[in-house]
C-alpha cells in the first residue's frame, strides 16, 4: 500500500470541484509542471470540506493550477504524514505550508 | 477511605481547574477538533504561567527538580487537566511539562547527562518501544526484536509498531531480545538515538485518533554501543513492566477526568433543552443516563484514588492501579456515549468535543493494556502465583 497521495492531478477549475462533496480531507496544490507547491487538509472547521477548500484555492490561485485530493476522516494525522513525506521526497516544505503553520514535523523514511 | 482533600490539594485543584476553563478552553474555540498543539508562543506563555503556579514538570521527582506533588495530588490534578477537548490524550497541551520516561532515572550518570537532563530541559524528546507486529499484551514473550553482540556494541534489527512519537523523539527505548529465552528474561532494554544509521520510521498508523498518532519503526542493523543499555542485560522486562504500572493511574485519571466533562454537559443541556412539551432533565430515561454516568465516575474514581494512595504509602498497588485503568477506561466510554445519546444529532458533530472523547476513548481501552489483560494482572495478584 502506498502512503503517497498517487492519484493523477486536475486542474483546478469549477468543472473538476463540482463533483467533490464536503467531506473531511486531504489535498495538493501544483503549478502547471505538477511541482507541489502546497499541501493542505479540509478539516472540522472548514466550510464544505474539501469542496468549500478547494473553491476557495481555486478563486486565490493562478489559472494552471491543479490538484489532487483525499477524503479522510483522519486529516491530521494524513496531513501531517504527507508533509513528512514531502520533506523527505524533496528535501524540504512548500513556502507556503511554512508561512502558514510554523511547525515542528517529524521525520519518515518510507523508502521509494 | 477518606478522599477529603486537604486545604492544599483543594486549593491546587481550584487554580488547575481554572486554568483550564479560562487559558485551554479559549485557546481551542479557534482550533480544529482535531487539533493536537496549540501555537509555539502559545505554549510558551503557559509554559511559563504554570511555572509560575509552582507546577511545571509534574511527575519529575523534586531531586531532579520537578515540584514536590504526591501522586494522590497528581491524580487530583489529572482529572482536571483533562477536561477539554483534546485533554484525553494531551492534558492541557503539555504545557505541565513532562515527567519524560521515568526509568531514565535509574539510568547510569552518563546515560542521565545524555538522555535525562536534556528531557528535563525541554531539549530532547523520546519515545518508548515495546509493542511489535507480533504482539503487545505479552511482550515479554512477543518480541522479536533481535540484538546480537558485536564486541563491545550491539547489533539490532527487528519493527515495532504503535510508537507515538518516534518520527518527532531524538531517542528512545527499545526493547529487543538478547537471549535464547523466548520468556520475557531473555528482553534487553537499549536507548536509541534516532539518527543511528539503521533507524527507520516507515509510517504514521492511522487510528481512531488524529493528534498523538502511532507510528511503525523499522530497526535495520542498528549498532548501538553496551553503554546504552538501560538497567541489566536480559532483565529489560522489569523495566516495561514498571512503566505499565506507573503508567496506569495517571492514564485512568485522564479518562475519567473526560467522563466528568462530559457529565458536566449533559447535566448542563438537560435543563435547557425541551422534547414533547418537557425539559430533558424530566425524562426517566434521561435521568437514569445522568444517574448511571454518576456511577460509572464515582466508582472508577474512587478505585484510581485508592491507587494513588497506595502509591504513595509504597504500598504493592498493582492490584489497584490495573483495576483503575481497567474501570476508567471502561467507565469513561460508557458515560461518553450517553451524554452523545442526551445531546442528539449534535452529540455526534465536530460542534461538540464528545465524538472527539468517543474516538479516542475507544483506544483506551487497548492502549496501555487492553481490560483483558487488566484483569490477568489483578487475577495473578488476587490468586497469587502465575495460572496460566
């Protein structure tokens, strides 16, 4: 079983949200050459779920922008396990996920 | 038995109690249900309020510089630490500081110097690795683990799963097997420094809770030098063992500190929420639920007191302490889901702290020993000898 979010990106347009229900979760961001530029969850609080999330990066984020997502009632613990293992497939956090929540992570070595 | 509290353990009570309805319970209005820290300067600000109160570092013995509080006080104070929302499984966000793992002191001067002090100091932290694939209510006889001399180090390699906290922790204890005995006399404890080459952490296990998750860790010939053996060579058990014990009340009391917020709610909705022309707190059915729940938390609170107590008369309170894990646990997911029963269709949303206390109440009743094995010790004690 693979602990990497491995399902191909979309873009993220009004068309691909519209199916993506309000549940609790997990997803990411990438530029238009796929680079990973955030990771981010739908958690208790969020306003529809990954729906609500995505709409909402979908109106802050340039045209090209596509992403991935995961519903998962464990977002936590999924989120921080996904940014673990970003640092550890690239060396080191998107600048947003750093700007946004400061915080110390721990460290997996998954292997490939 | 006599559970008056003196004017000073009443007092202590009353300034743990409001600290967390007025600085914990504010700070969580604006986090997610889910959340498992508070921010850094947050943290910090508690830190150095409960310092103030003369509290920080519960649990550390006064010659290691912690505050002179019995465990009976302790546990009086962990029934209030416990009452908000992410109170089961971090009290008040740590910001109490830690007792760290007590067996470091019985460790060697140099192992202290290396593991303890920078603990105690807030610089290092750690994990505890019994549990493997292959079991965790018998460890003594589940580990597989395997450490091998080489000359004056020793060769380790095995997994271990259900490891909060390893993937943040500088080291840990291990336990491995160092003999041909496949009895829990054959178990070795080694601290391990998690930048050892050959220490893997594989993978969060997601459970029931989301804050405080578990990991699984692989140990790839990781060579560790005999100086890190913590105690005696194949007497590792003894070790673990004392944990589980130790661990037993302050783990009931949290339980159960949640059982009586939860109890607080109910008791609190009843009076204000109508059905059928009527106020809930005029229903039987309803009524017996607050009745039952009052039960369930007086009785495990009296046997986790009775523990403590013990505990610090030095008394043998195994007996005691497996009873009040045993019950707390039990206890505590009982009242719970009868005050999400009173509350309804809200009882059940993230609106509410209840089915955050469900989810994780349900893993206290394995983790630290499931009840089955509570009530193996308390037969071992009660019966004597080992029948089985």
């Amino acid at each position: 079983m693979s602990i990497r979010l491995e399902k191909p990106f979309q873009a993220l347009t009004p068309e691909n949200i519209e199916p993506i229900q309000g549940q609790l979760g997990v997803y990411q961001l990438a530029d238009a050459s796929g680079d990973i530029f955030y990771i981010g969850y739908a958690g208790g609080r969020s306003l529809f779920g990954l729906h609500g999330e995505l709409k909402r990066e979908m109106q802050e984020n340039s045209d090209g922008t596509q992403f991935r997502c995961e519903v998962n009632m464990q977002y936590i613990s999924r989120y921080e396990e996904l940014l673990m293992l970003h640092k550890y497939d690239f060396g080191e956090l998107p600048e947003r996920v750093l700007n946004e929540y400061p915080h110390k992570i721990g460290v997996l070595s998954p292997g490939n | 038995m006599d559970y008056q509290l003196s004017e000073e353990q009443q007092m202590l009570v009353d300034m743990v109690r409001r600290f967390v309805r007025t600085e914990i319970c504010p700070l969580e209005d604006n986090l997610d249900p889910d959340a498992g820290e508070i921010a850094p300067e947050d943290s910090e600000r508690l830190k150095e309020m409960t310092r103030n109160m003369g509290l920080y570092g519960l649990g550390i013995p006064p010659e290691f510089g912690g505050p002179d509080v019995d465990v009976t006080t302790q546990t009086l104070l962990a029934f209030e630490m416990a009452q908000h929302r992410a109170g089961l499984y971090n009290p008040c966000y740590n910001v109490f500081g830690g007792a760290g793992l007590a067996q470091l002191y019985e460790a060697t001067d140099m192992q202290k110097e290396k593991y303890l002090y920078p603990v105690l100091r807030g610089e290092k932290t750690s994990f505890f690795a019994l549990t493997e694939p292959s079991g965790g209510s018998d460890p003594g006889r589940a580990i597989q683990t395997r450490g091998v001399q080489d000359g004056d180090d020793w060769i380790l390699n095995g997994a271990k799963i259900f490891i909060s906290g390893a993937d943040h922790a500088d080291f840990g204890i291990l336990f491995a097997r160092t003999s041909e005995d496949k009895t829990r006399n054959g178990v070795t404890c080694f601290l391990v420094d998690t930048d050892m080459p050959g220490f893997h952490v594989r993978r969060v296990v997601h459970t029931l809770r989301s804050t405080k998750y578990a990991t699984e860790i692989q140990i790839e010939n990781l060579r560790v030098p005999k100086e890190n053996i913590l105690g005696e060579l194949n007497k590792g058990f003894a070790i673990a063992n004392d944990r589980l014990s130790r661990y037993r009340i302050p783990y009931a009391a949290g339980c159960i500190g949640v059982a009586i917020k939860a109890q607080a709610m109910a008791i609190e909705y009843v009076k204000i929420r109508e059905t059928f022309g009527g106020l809930l707190a005029s229903r039987q059915a309803i009524q017996w639920m607050i009745v039952d729940n009052e039960i369930d938390i007086r009785t495990s609170r009296h046997i986790c007191m009775e523990a403590a107590q013990k505990a610090d008369r030095g008394d043998d309170y195994r007996t005691e302490a497996a009873m009040a894990k045993l019950l707390g646990s039990e206890a505590g997911g009982r009242v719970v889901d009868r005050v999400m029963q009173i509350h309804g269709g809200y009882g059940m949303t993230k609106d509410l702290p209840l089915e955050r206390w469900y989810r994780e109440m349900r893993i206290r009743r394995i983790g630290e020993g499931p009840s089955e094995v509570q009530r193996l010790v308390m037969a071992r004690n009660i019966i004597g000898g080992s029948f089985h």
